[in-house]
C-alpha cells in the first residue's frame, strides 16, 4: 500500500500538468486574431493590391516602346503571258522578306490626367489602409465580447456548482431528518430532483463553454487546430468613459466615418479625370525600321533580287477631342452623380454613428447602475441563503424556505453576471464607435 501511495504520489504532478489549460490573455487572444483572422487577411491582400498599383504610379509619365519583327518564306510557281505574246514560267521560285521595327509614343501632354491619375492611386493605398484598420478594429471587438462572453459562462457554470453544494446539503440534511424521523420523504426527493437539475444544468454550461471557445478560435483563425486554452475568472470595466470625450474629433477616428471621406475625394479625383480628358493629346513618335528582301529567282526584270531599307523616324502627334456620341459629358455627369452618392453615404453614415454612439452611451450608464444594483443584491442573496440554511439545520424552518431563499440567489447570480457582460459590452461598442479599440 505504501509503494502504490508513492507512485501515485509521484504521478500526481504529470495528471495535473496534462488535465491543466494554459491561460490565454485577452491580449494575446486579440494579437492571434490580427495575425490570422481570415476577414483581416482578405482586407490585406486588397490593401496590397492598391499599394502595388500606386508604386508604379510613375509610369504613366513614361514612354511606351514597342518592337516587333516578322520573317516571311515564300515559295512560289509563276506564270506570266507578256502583251508581246510572249510566256514565261518559273517554278518553285524562293524569296524571304524580313522586317523590324522598334516604335516609340510618349505622351507629353494629356490635359494634366496623369497627375490627376497618380493622385488618385495615392488615395486608392491610403483607401486600403483605412479599410485595413476598420476591419482590425471591429475583428478586436469580436474577440472581446467573444473572450468576456466564456468569461461569463464560466462564472456562470461557477454559480451553478456554488448551488449544487447547497443543494448537496439540503439532500444530507433532508435524509438525517428523515432518518430519525423529522422529515419527510417528499422534502428528501425535492432536493434530489434539484440537485440533479443542477447538475444537468453544470453539462449544459460546461458544452456551451465548449462551443464558446470553439466560436472564439473561429475569430482568431484557429478553428482547424483545436486551441484549447483557459481563460481569465473576471471581466474588467471601464467606469469612466464620458460621452464628451467620445464625440470628440470622432469624424477624424471612427474608421467608418474615414473610409467615407475617403471615398468622396477618390470620386473628386475620378471626376477631375473626366473633365481633363476633354484637353488636347500631345505625344512624341519615333521608329525605328528595317526590311530585307530576299528574291532566288525572278521573271520580270524589273523585281529586283535583293532590297534593304532601314531607318528612323519622328514627329509630333496631337489629338484633338471634338465629339465622341456626348461620351466624354456623360462621364463628367456620371462622376459627379458618383460624388453625391458618396457625400449621402457619409451623411447617412454619420447619421448612423451618432444615433449609435447616444443609444449605446445610455445604455452603458443604465448598465452601471444595474451593476451597481445586482451587485448589493447579490450580498443580499447570500446572507439569506446563509441564514435560511442555518434556520434549516436548526429544525426552525421549512425546506421551502431554504429552497425559495436559494433560488432567489440563482437568479441574483444571473443577474449580476448578465450586468458586467452587458456592461462591458456597452464599453466595447463606445471604443468602437469611437475607433479607440486600437491605437
């Protein structure tokens, strides 16, 4: 017996390690989710395509040059019949014709487009930042209501177990009391039909923490790898926001607000784009050709055998717009339509925000009242329940009471956890809407 105590004294530790979950800090829940959140991936990869298009932004100041070159084989039976009456015939007579060239066009004026152009791919990267950080912070917001939200299971499965206990006592007191015949039979079952329920409602807590947690690797982008992990017993809240400071400057830090904006300059640019491609072309040509012929035989004396020609030339082009179908009009005017699609979005998006940003500011002070409230109650609860158990023991109450006194604290506890998750839920909508979930 002595050498089993040891080993399974010596096992102890490596049972305990194995059944232990490593904790996950909330900020290392939201450093997982901005390196492998599928939605901020995708975000990304558009932003980079933008910031590729802008880098060679340059190059429409550039020339276009182009070269080609073609050799051709000929292979040729003739038959010729003069006026003079006379015939003459080759066969399979051969020749090869080869030419090059290398062409050059560089545009040197088109109405300033090309600035116009260049500018609006600047804007079109920073477009892509903006859309980038509006995505890390609402994915930061997912994480932590999804983060608190097993947080407020856990402390809820918590409560569950701290009314299993009484209930366990209430079934080891019933069955005394009914053992030297001061109970009753119906008070001993009661408890146990509780205490069971209790217990099926520890499962039920304990699969929706599961699910919980296998939502929040969804989140970080770990849901094809099984991350299992504890997380924190609290909830911590921010008391001490205030709606002046949150409505402050918030056009220049909701991320929404800004993707707005900046949608209403790019449409300026495109419209600024339309009206100077009603300016003049100008452009520079230059070439450079060359061709050989190649001729084995020939029956008119006046083909020649053999020619080359070769060199280089340029000049000037202008291109003067005059009418195109109206073309170049309905662009300015779908442009401008474009620019006030975008300046209605804006407003109604501001629109939007601050109706959010009030609602969610009164409820974030209702919610801290409500703590406030549930968390004197839940004192309340259990000095009741304490006195209700000790009334028990003593034979001076009945099981009812201890029983009502006990669900009275259940729901005390439901209460009080529903308003710290609620409360910081509020916290975390205003540091959205506000764009103060990151910095």
């Amino acid at each position: 017996m002595r050498r089993r105590f040891f080993v399974l004294l010596a096992l102890l530790p490596i049972l305990t390690a194995s059944n232990a979950q490593d904790l996950l800090p909330l900020e290392q829940a939201i450093a997982t989710a901005l390196k492998n959140n599928y939605d901020i991936l995708l975000v990304k990869n558009d932003s980079a395509a933008y910031a590729l298009d802008n880098s060679y932004s340059y190059v429409a100041f550039l020339p276009n040059l182009n070269g080609s070159a073609t050799k051709v084989w000929n292979h040729n039976n003739q038959r010729q019949q003069l006026a003079d009456g006379s015939k003459r015939a080759l066969d399979n007579a051969r020749s090869s014709n080869l030419t090059a060239s290398v062409n050059m066009n560089w545009v040197l004026f088109d109405g300033l487009k090309m600035f116009a152009t260049r500018e609006k791919l600047a804007e079109f990267q920073k477009l892509g930042e903006l859309g980038v950080r509006n995505q890390v912070v609402n994915t930061v917001a997912a994480v932590v209501n999804n983060y608190y939200n097993i947080v407020q299971a856990k402390q809820s499965l918590k409560a569950v177990e701290e009314q299993m206990s009484i209930s366990e006592e209430r079934v080891k007191l019933a069955d005394k009391k009914l053992s030297v015949g001061l109970g009753s039979k119906p008070e001993l079952l009661q408890a146990r039909v509780d205490l069971n329920a209790q217990k099926a409602a520890q499962l039920a807590q304990q699969t929706s923490i599961a699910r919980l947690i296998e939502t929040l690797n969804q989140v970080m982008g770990m849901a094809s790898k099984s991350f299992i992990y504890a997380v924190a017993d609290s909830i911590p809240i921010n008391l001490d926001l205030q709606y002046g400071e949150l409505v402050n400057n918030i056009t220049s830090s909701n991320p929404s607000l800004l993707l707005g904006q900046k949608n209403i300059d790019i449409a300026n640019l495109t419209l600024l784009e339309r009206k100077r491609e009603r300016w003049p072309t100008i452009s520079f040509n230059s070439a450079y050709n060359y061709s050989r012929l190649n001729n084995k035989a020939v029956v008119n004396p006046f083909t020649p055998l053999f020619s080359q020609n070769n060199g280089f030339n340029y000049g000037f082009g202008a291109s003067i717009p005059i009418l195109n179908g109206f073309n170049s009009k309905r662009l300015i005017q779908q442009a401008k339509l474009d620019i006030e699609y975008q300046q209605l979005s804006y407003d109604n998006q501001r629109g939007i925000i601050d109706v959010s940003l009030g609602n969610s500011f009164k409820d974030y002070e209702y919610q801290k009242k409500a703590l406030t409230l549930e968390e004197e109650n839940i004192q309340l609860a259990k000095e009741n329940v304490n006195i209700a158990l000790a009334r028990f023991r003593q034979g001076v109450s009945t099981y009812l009471e201890l029983r009502e006194a006990q669900f009275s604290l259940a729901d005390a506890y439901n209460r009080l956890i529903a308003a710290r998750y609620n409360t910081k839920l509020a916290e975390t909508e205003l540091l959205r809407l506000k764009g103060d979930l990151i910095r």
